[in-house]
C-alpha cells in the first residue's frame, strides 16, 4: 500500500490527513510516554507528588529524598558506547569522502544525540539533508515524530508536528517531496512551502517492543519503579528522625510538690517520689532492615540496568586485575552490543542516503567500495594500556597486522590516517 492508497483508504482521501494521523489514539499514548519520560528526567518524580499532612495539629511538609538514577543510567549507557567517537572503515576513496562528510555534518555529535534518545524515549528519528553543498543530518525530537506504516509495516511517509508563534506546523515527508503547513496568522490550515527531498524519508532508530513491532520502549520503563521505592524509603527513614523519633516524656508516679530545684544549680532536673520513674519514650527503628532493603534495591537496579557495579561505587575495585575488570563490565559490554544493533541498522541506512547524496554531486562508488563500508565501536572499557601495546607490537613483529590497523587500535591515536601519513613523511617515503 502506497502513500495514495493509504490516504484514500485510511483517512477517506483527505487533503489535510496528517491532522487526523496526530490526534491518532495510538500516537498520543506514544507521545504523552516520551513526555511522562521527558518530565521524569526532568525532576517530576512519584515521590515528589507528596501532599503536605497534619502532624501534631500543625501542618508538615513531608520529606522528600529524590534519586536522579534514571539520568545517570542513560549517561553511563551512551558514553559506554560512544564516548569514543565510531570509526569508519572500508576502500580509501569511499572513506575519504564519508569522513569529510561526518567532520563537516558533525555527525559525532548527532550519532551521541541519537542513541540517548534511543534509550530514553525507545525512538529515535534521523533526517539527512543538503545544506550549502554540505550533507547533515536533524534529529527530529521524538515527541514531534509522527511515521506512518502501511499494512506491510514500512513506512511511507513521515509528519513531524510541532507548536511555535501561537500555530501548529505540520512538515509532512514523502519519499521525493517535503510540504509544511500551517495555521499561522489564523487564516486557517495551509500549504506555507513545498521542496524537493533529495534524501528520502527520515531513518527510525528503535529498539523491540515485545507488543509493538514498528517502534521501541524507553529502557526507562525496565527500572523506574525500583527507583521510586528507593526514593520513598530513604524519604520516609528521614522522616522518622523528625517524626516519630521525637520522643516523649512520660512520668510514672508522683511528683514531690515543694519549692522544686534550687536556682543555683547549673543544669535542671525533676524531684520524683519514691518508686517513681521518668523516662523519654521513642519510636525504635531498626536501620538493619532499612539497610538490607535498600541494598537489595540499588543492587536490583544495577543488575535489570545493566550497569557496572563499579559507577556506583558497589564494589570495592582496589587490586583488580584485568580479567577481574573485564567481567564488572560483562554486562554493560552485553548491553551496548545490544544498543550497537539498533544504532547500526540505521546508519547503514544513513550511509546509503549519504552515498546516494554524493553520487548526484558527481562522486562515483563501485559496488566493492559500497560493500566494504563498516562500522566499528569503540567501548569505554577500562583497559590496561600497556598490554594492548605489548600485544599490537608482537602481532607487528610477526606480519599478522598491518600499520594502519596498528593505530587505529592503539591507545593514544586518535586519527589514524593523519598519523599514517606523518610516519610516512618522517621516514622519507613520502615529500612534506
């Protein structure tokens, strides 16, 4: 089913279709979600909804303890993955030109943006356009984006809505032309602009939603509960020392009448009758308990998230070896290979919009050179650098690794190209 069909079929052939594709029941509930997840990171927490309460006749504002777990996970995991930029890898005519391509579009930077959204919001959204001859990507925000699927589940066109000087804007993608619409001015809904798009419909980044094949779920969702009951336990074990750890005096007995304490005494006490007592009574609280549950639960949240022991400080890393440091991160390192999954099926299809772009600016790329284009991650493992040296030169001393693939795995190269390039002229094969 076609973009025509669809419309005629759907939406009963109306002009203004992707009106009633917004307000669609199954794209508010996804958009409301990235928001409820945007507001969460934000700060609006379960244990922040507290109402203030009556205690002792006065009115109490209850304590509140607020965790920003969520955020740090969602830090950990892009930087574990991407914190060290991907390198392109292939035929050096094709990546000459893609890496002119990423440092001009500034692809780094959009690449880090979109797998946050991915664990965030479970959707990510990726636009490649020209701009002044030069090809860069928008990240389109993920509670604008509107894909349509047709019944085969590929997408046929793309809406992106959006509320800006008191109107709606609808920007609506098909496949070789871009319309935007708007009621600005209130003169109703029209056509504001039209173009030509070159590069095809937006990429949809997404992970597996076990009950929605066409788009993902915010990883969020997996761990938010254990942190709202470790928010509301340390809120109410703070509470405790206010509230009900505010002992109460309590005499058991007479007390002598008389002219009570001299006045000269420094300090003060009470003059009680025999087998009297006087005592301060108080709520008893085992902090053994509180602590075991709330051990359990951090612990909890490391193991569903994810997330080295170690980037919460629960586990002691003093006389770690190598293999020791390899296993506390066995499971982020499982995690990102995950996340590496859905980030590299869309820029592969990144790559070939890209390629296309630069075939019509007179750039020409056999099959070969197409097909040896690759990706290849850069985990932010803890690794002992001199190993990975002692290891490279041994590999070099036997002819099993060539130069550049000696410093595109080194350590302390960052560009490896621009240092192949200075060896080269240092040893005199080359002219400066």
């Amino acid at each position: 089913m076609n973009l025509t069909e669809y419309i005629e079929v759907v939406h009963n052939g109306n002009q203004f279709w992707f009106l009633e594709e917004v307000k669609d029941y199954g794209n508010q509930k996804r958009v409301l979600d990235t928001i409820s997840i945007k507001k969460y990171l934000s700060g609006e927490h379960k244990v922040t909804q507290k109402v203030v309460e009556n205690y002792n006749g006065k009115p109490y504002e209850q304590r509140v303890v607020m965790l920003q777990y969520g955020k740090l996970i969602v830090n950990l995991e892009s930087s574990h993955l991407l914190k060290n930029p991907l390198t392109l890898v292939g035929k050096d005519n094709i990546i000459t030109e893609m890496n002119k391509v990423y440092k001009k579009g500034k692809y780094d930077n959009t690449d880090f943006t979109l797998l946050t959204n991915l664990i965030k919001y479970g959707n990510a959204y990726e636009y490649v356009y020209v701009e002044d001859n030069v090809i860069k990507s928008k990240v389109i925000n993920t509670e604008n984006s509107y894909p349509v699927y047709n019944d085969e589940n590929v997408m046929i066109a793309f809406v992106e809505y959006y509320e800006t000087l008191n109107a709606e804007w609808y920007v609506v993608y098909t496949q070789d032309k871009v319309y935007k619409y708007s009621n600005v001015g209130r003169e109703g809904m029209r056509l504001v602009k039209e173009s030509k798009n070159l590069s095809g419909l937006p990429i949809h980044y997404h992970n597996i939603d076990e009950l929605n094949y066409s788009y993902g779920k915010s990883d969020l969702h997996d761990f938010i509960n254990i942190i709202d009951s470790m928010e509301d336990l340390l809120s109410k074990f703070s509470d405790s020392f206010y509230k009900f750890h505010n002992p109460i005096p309590v005499v058991i007995g007479q007390e002598l009448k008389g002219n009570g304490i001299n006045q000269n005494v420094v300090g003060g006490g009470l003059i009680l009758d025999d087998n009297s007592d006087f005592k301060l009574v108080s709520n008893k609280l085992n902090h053994d308990a509180f602590e075991t549950i709330y051990k359990t639960l951090k612990q909890e949240l490391i193991n569903i998230a994810s997330i080295p022991s170690v980037s919460l400080n629960a586990t002691d890393v003093s006389n770690l070896s190598e293999t020791s440091m390899k296993i506390l991160y066995q499971l982020a390192d499982i995690k990102a290979s995950i996340n590496e999954k859905y980030l590299r099926d869309g820029l592969e299809q990144r790559f070939e919009k890209i390629i296309a772009l630069l075939e019509k600016n007179g750039k020409n790329f056999s099959d070969e050179d197409e097909e040896s284009l690759d990706i290849v991650f850069h985990y932010a493992r803890p690794v002992n650098e001199k190993d990975v040296i002692e290891n490279l030169v041994k590999l070099s001393e036997i002819n099993a690794i060539s130069k550049e693939s000696v410093l595109d795995i080194a350590p302390y190269i960052t560009n490896s190209k621009t240092e192949l390039e200075r060896i080269r002229v240092e040893s005199g094969i080359v002219e400066e």
